[in-house]
C-alpha cells in the first residue's frame, strides 16, 4: 500500500494477512507493557520455573540474539551475572571506553572535587578539550581555560587547548572514538561516534565526575530503533540532506529517546562516505535519539586505513598529537576487521524505519526547527535573502565540507574569467573549521583560500557562531543559514532572527546569490514521484526472499502484535493476575521495598524541566531547600505548591523533564518530599539526574490514559508551536541540550494540578504498580520493568556523589 503525503509516499505496511507492530510502540523503559516472548516456548510456560528447568535442557537454540548496540554495551558492561546477555531497557554499571568533556570540564572538576575525589581513576579514559568559547579573550574565560589545562595536565590525560578543534571532531579524528567501543561525552551531540562504528551518547556532568572518580557510572540501554536505508544518493544530494529529511519527515517523535542503527545494502552503504556519517549521527540528537550508529564496513575499513597511513606518516607533526599513530595502526585495524561486531541475524527492534535514498533531493531545514525540512526547490523559487552565511560546526566544516563549499565558488570562477567571485552585497559569511587539521587540509587544497577570496570571514575551529558565542551572530529580524546542526529560535543570536539549515554548498551557494539557493548539480530524475520513506525496511513483501525460520519468527512477531493489539483495546479493564506469583527481586538495605501515596496529576505533555524549576533560579548556589519546595513546578503552575502534599506521587503525561540539563529539576521535586514520579515517559536527561540525585521514577502509559479518561479533556499542541521552540538562555552553560518540546495540555480542561483521590503503590520487590481509582473505584495492577540493585544502590546512598564518596572511601 502506498500512501502520498505531499512530496513524501508513505510505505507503511507490504504485510497483507496481519497488521504490523504500530510506529509509536512504548520505550521499555522502568515500565514494560508487553514482556518480550522468546520464540521457542509460550510465555507462560518460561514463567512456570519447572517447565523451564525441562525446556531449558532440551533448548539447542543459540543465545538471544543482540543489536550492535546491545553488544556493545555487554562489552563494556561490568558485574553482569554469569551468562547475562544485555538487551534494551536493562541497566548496567558503565565502563565507557572513553569520556570527553570541553569548556564544562571545570564545574566538572569542582564535582569531583567536592565528592573528595583527588585522582582521577583511569588516566587513559579521560580526553579534555576547550572548544566551545574560543573566540571568549576575557580575563573570567581565560582562567577558567588556564584552570582546565593545569587540570588536565596534573591529572596526566590527555588535553586539547582552545583552537586546536571541536571536542567531537577530536575525538573521531584522534581515534579514541573506536568502532565497536562506547565513548560517552558531557555534551549531547556525542552521537556523532556511531559515524564511525561507535556507540556515543551524552552524560550529565554527576556522570562525568563518576567516570573520572571511578571510571564507571550507569545507563539503562535505551528502545532500539533500526533504519534502512535504500537506494544510492543522487548527485548533489550529501549525508546532510539525508538527516535533515529524516528530522522533518519523522517529525513525529518516532525516534524519540531511541538508540537507533543504521543499514542498508552494500551499495547503498557505499554511497554514504564517513563524513556523511558522521554529520548524519551527529543529527541524530536533533531527531531526538540518544544515538546514531552506523556498521562497521568496508566504506569505515577504507577510511581507517587512511588514517592508519597518514598517522604513521606524520607521526612527529606537532598538529597531529603525538600519540595519534598509537590508536591508528594498521595492526589494531587488522585485529577489528577479522571479526567485525555487527547485528545479530534475529535480533529484535523497537521499530523498524526506512528511507529510499534514490528519491530524495537537496532539503533546507527551517526557519527555527528541525521538524521543518522543505525540498531546496521549493524554497529557491521563494526568493528568501539571506544576511549571514556559516559554515561551522562540528556538524559540517570538515575538509570535505569546506571542499564542496569551495567548489561553488570555484565553478562560478570559470564563468567569471577565472577570478572567484566575492559573496552578493549585504551577505556575511563566516567559516571555521571542525579542527586545525581539517582546516591544514583545506588550506592545502586550496579550499580555505577560495572561500577567503570570496569574502568569507575565517573564525578559530570551535564552536562559535553554532551556541550563539563570539563573533557573527544574527540580528533582530535577519534571516541566516548554516551548515550546522540547530536552528531553534535564539539558537545562534537574536530569537527575532529566522535561521535555517543546510548542506555546505547550499550555504556556500546562498552566499553567492544573497538568497536560499542551491548550486544547480542535482537534476530531479524522470518519473519522480516524492520521497520513499516509512515503517519496515521498504521490501515489497512480493519482491522478498526469505528462509522458512526468517518467515516463522515473521508469523511469531506478527501473533505478539496482535497480543499486543489485543492489550492496548483492553486498556481500561482491570489486569487479571496470573496464577504465577511474579519473580522477587532483591531489595538492598536502605532502600524501600513499597512506595505508597496518592496521586497529584500534573496533565499535560513535554513539561520542561523549566517548568519544574525556574530558570531563574538554576545558577543560584544560596536557595534554600524550603524555597526550593515553593518553586517547584511554578512555571508550569504556580497553584501546585499549594495542592501537591509531603508524600503525594506525581503523575506527569508524556516527555516529561525534556530540555535543559539542570539538576534542581529533580531536587526541586524531593525538596517538595515527593518521593516518586510517575509519568508516561521522561526525557531522557531529565532521568539521568532524577538518580543520580536519589528521586525514583517509574513510567506507567496505562495510568496517564486512565487519568485523562477519567478527568481531561484530548492533549492539544499549540498552533505553530514547533516555530515558536525557543533555545534556552543557559544552554551553553549546561549540557547544550535541545530545547523541550512545546507543552501540550488539555484542550478544554483549566486544572493544571489535581489531587485525584486516586492511590498508587510500587511494590519494588514484586516490579508490580497497583493503583486504586478513587474510594469504591476499581483497582488494578500493572508489571513494570525490574529496578537492579546497581541503582537501588545509587539512590539508597542518596544519589550519585554519595555513592561516588562511598566508593572512593572503600578504595582508600
């Protein structure tokens, strides 16, 4: 079935006989709606503990089959029981390959300082870099620099001064961003990593100073999405075309809080060079996932070699660190290549996307969100001037990036005598490279020198103009266009500026003409009908060969859909307990085994975490705990401290805790003494902090559905709200997170805050919620996912820091 939307066909499902697992399937996060079913006995049966003792000796099937994210996780994973395989929605003690922290690396060190740590753990682990204020000469910036770097230099790891690039690019080029390793960042676009066969995602600065202090922290290993890529892409079209389509067409929150892998054919692969990779995994942040790996091929096996040859070639450059031919060599590449890490045959996926590479065209993100990709065509017949012009950007300003760039001005130079020509009149133009070597790299090529002859304005390799510091950024009512990887409102200057997204040489092209424009290269084939895209891996079920076990584990996962179905009709009824009892997990000392209270219901959907705790007071260190209590929840309504009650349980709707990265969202909450939080889904760093300082939370769609039967009106979003995403002020202070999606509340209902009457248990050691609608109302009951003891560990102790003294008091 086909299905057109505009310029984009829909693919939903080629399956004639059984519908398919719907495209907005719940993350198995604390909460679980359906257990996973092994294909070989019923579910019931593997409940039952002596038909699995028989079933468990007679079982010859191979182990559960892993993602290549879940193995590596399992590689870097400790104190797993015997035979443990890890799979999604488990938690794990962390022992990441290596952690980066930039500009942040001092609050980070105060962190660590503060827990009484004095030496960091692993002096291998950690990489520092400064890149984010470079541009910043002031005497408060350079000692913070200064302290950064005696810092490092003290503790022995490695460091890269301001100037020298981007911590990411760094990362990548120096190879400690490793195919088949797990590197973690405390900045959110450390996805990129998977652009090179590397699981990266983003840690909280508690995270970071848990990683030097012991190198170790936690994570719970998210739904994983994959998506397939078909087709080869056209001429003309980059791996920035392809990110920014996916953000604008899947802008429905498909991947939201996913970890998602990369696929396609050999041929398809091969059409996506690394630098495509790495700008598309580095987008995945946008997208909303927690990261963006792509497989460890040939198209990858290619690149190292290269890099292999040239580290061992200029081995003594005072560019290239000196222990860069230490991490590339041929030797290591040998030993990665004779067994590479990849997916298993039948591993198992939250969801399953796709996208037609073949049928997609140059797309301009924008203005102002990434959930807007219109084709270039489009927006060149519009006439839109341009002010400012950027190529910047660990996103897009490699060597490659500057070369296409370049390009434009060059081809123009053949129609103008052989003289570059200079950027239109009005238009600004600003270029810095991801790193200093990429920018030697353009520099020789003579790329760098083409842009400068055009007019462009050269800027230290850095972040700058990307978070909005330093030199160039948009005015009030200018219209701008980047290379770069966010265009939210106040992203990169002025929140009355428009700012939009695009490939290098559609900025470069834009530069030229002082209008969105495109350099003419990509030609729309004949016969063109939109862009292929949607749920499966885009195989017409006719055009499909398949083995007889691939087509039994099709019937199988298509029966625990129906199930599945069959759950979500049955919502509001009451659950039937099984005859089985539910397995008892350990509850360690300190920690309690049930959590009691009634519900005060917060309805509405994407509360940020400044809706929890006003921006106002995030960087003020003298607040009291009472006062805290008092701010808590104020900007989404200033009624709930005089509602909400010491001991009542917070339900919340969907994303709750999106945006920024400031703890006191969920101090702010144990300072009201609430003890838990329930909600139908948190943003992800919101439940990293929520841990990490000792509040519990648990998600429960089925309880956020019931309350809103029972007590609201349908969730609205506010017209245009997408256009209206603001960055938030304190960003570079923080995380550089994403701003939060746009608060969607009740349509008709005017009570932001409820008491309810309803009560909410936890029995921990059961893993089990029961909820009791009200006096003489019904009472029903709800499996959630197991809490392990490594975390009931961190919040028995009071949070991560405790945990983290704790630990440094036994090794001393």
């Amino acid at each position: 079935m086909l299905r057109r939307a505009g310029p984009v066909l829909l693919r939903r499902a080629w399956t004639r006989e059984l519908p398919q697992r719907a495209i907005h399937a719940q993350r198995p996060r604390l909460y679980s709606k359906t257990p996973g079913r092994p294909q070989e006995v019923f579910h019931s049966q593997l409940d039952d503990p002596s038909a699995a003792a028989i079933l468990s000796s007679i079982k010859t099937s191979p182990p559960t089959p892993q993602t290549l994210t879940e193995k590596i996780v399992q590689r870097y994973s400790l104190g797993l029981p015997t035979d443990k395989t890890v799979k999604s929605g488990d938690y794990v003690t962390l022992s990441p390959h290596h952690c980066m922290t930039h500009d942040n690396s001092w609050p980070v060190a105060l962190k660590f300082m503060s827990i009484g740590a004095t030496t960091i753990h692993d002096t291998k682990q950690i990489v520092m870099t400064l890149d984010h204020d470079v541009q910043n000469r002031s005497e408060a910036n350079l000692k913070k620099y200064r302290q950064i770097e005696e810092f490092a230099k003290k503790q022995g790891v490695d460091f890269y001064p301001a100037g020298r690039g981007i911590g990411h690019q760094i990362m990548v080029e120096e190879g400690y961003a490793w195919p088949g390793t797990m590197a973690v960042a405390s900045d959110s676009h450390s996805n990129m990593y998977g652009g090179v066969g590397c699981l990266g995602t983003a840690v909280v600065r508690t995270d970071a100073a848990s990683i030097w202090a012991t190198g170790r922290t936690w994570w719970q290993i998210p739904p994983i999405a994959k998506v397939t890529f078909n087709g080869v892409l056209p001429e003309g079209v980059t791996g920035k075309d392809v990110i920014v389509a996916l953000c604008g067409l899947f802008s429905k929150d498909e991947v939201l809080n996913h970890a998602l892998e990369f696929t396609g054919s050999e041929e398809t692969m091969r059409s996506l060079r690394v630098d495509d990779r790495l700008t598309i995994a580095n987008m995945t942040t946008e997208w909303g996932a927690l990261t963006g790996l792509f497989p460890i091929d040939s198209v990858l096996q290619g690149w190292l070699r290269y890099k292999a040859t040239e580290a061992a070639l200029y081995r003594d450059s005072e560019v290239t660190d000196t222990t860069t031919h230490e991490r590339f060599t041929h030797a290591r590449l040998d030993e990665l290549f004779a067994s590479p890490m990849a997916s298993d045959k039948g591993a198992k996926y939250a969801k399953y996307l796709h996208l037609d590479l073949s049928t997609l065209s140059p797309y301009v993100s924008g203005p102002n969100s990434v959930k807007v990709a219109t084709p270039l065509t489009e927006l060149a017949s519009q006439g839109i001037k341009v002010n400012k012009a950027y190529l910047v950007s660990c996103t897009n300003s490699r060597a490659s990036d500057l070369a296409a760039a370049a390009k434009v001005f060059k081809d123009a130079a053949e129609k103008n005598d052989g003289k570059i020509p200079r950027i239109a009149d009005g238009v600004e133009f600003y270029i810095a490279a991801a790193s200093l070597p990429e920018q030697l790299a353009a520099e020789e090529a003579g790329d760098w020198q083409a842009l400068l002859d055009a007019g462009a304005q050269p800027l230290p390799a850095g972040c700058g103009p990307c978070i909005g510091l330093g030199t160039g950024l948009l005015e009030p009512g200018e219209v701008g266009i980047s290379a770069s990887n966010r265009n939210f409102k106040g992203r990169m200057g002025s929140t009355d500026a428009k700012a939009y997204l695009a490939s290098p040489e559609v900025v470069a092209a834009s530069a030229l003409t002082g209008k969105i424009s495109g350099p003419g290269a990509y030609v729309r084939p004949e016969g063109w009908q939109g862009v292929v895209l949607g749920e499966g891996d885009g195989v017409r079920e006719e055009d499909r060969m398949i083995t007889a076990d691939e087509a039994l584990e099709k019937v199988i996962g298509q029966l625990d859909s129906i199930v599945s179905n069959a759950e979500s009709d049955l919502f509001g009824a009451p659950v039937t307990e099984s005859a089985n009892p539910d397995p008892m997990i350990d509850v360690l000392p300190g920690f309690p085994e049930k959590v009691t209270g009634e519900i005060v219901f917060c309805d509405a959907d994407n509360i940020s975490t400044d809706g929890i705790y006003p921006g106002k007071l995030t960087y003020q260190d003298d607040v009291s705990v009472d006062d805290m209590a008092k701010a808590c929840m104020q900007n989404f309504d200033p009624s709930f401290s005089s509602i909400a009650k010491d001991g009542d349980i917070l339900v919340a709707g969907f994303n709750f805790g999106c945006g920024s990265s400031r703890e006191q969202a969920a101090t702010a909450i144990l300072a009201k003494k609430i003890p838990l939080v329930v909600a139908g889904s948190f943003g992800n760093i919101f439940s990293r902090n929520s841990i990490n300082n000792a509040l519990m939370g648990v998600e429960v769609p089925k309880l956020v559905q019931r309350l809103r039967e029972c007590f609201s009106a349908p969730v609205t979003q506010p017209p245009e709200a997408q256009q209206n995403i603001t960055e938030p002020l304190q960003n570079r202070e923080s995380l550089d997170s994403p701003p939060p999606a746009p608060q969607m509340v009740p349509a008709a209902e005017k009570l932001m805050t409820r008491r309810t009457g309803w009560t909410f248990e936890w029995d921990v050691r059961r893993s089990r919620v029961q909820i009791q609608e009200g006096e003489g109302g019904a009472t029903w009951s709800q499996k959630v996912g197991e809490l392990p003891p490594n975390v009931q560990e961190i919040i028995a102790r009071g949070g991560l820091e405790k945990w983290v003294k704790r630990e440094i008091e036994k090794g001393s």
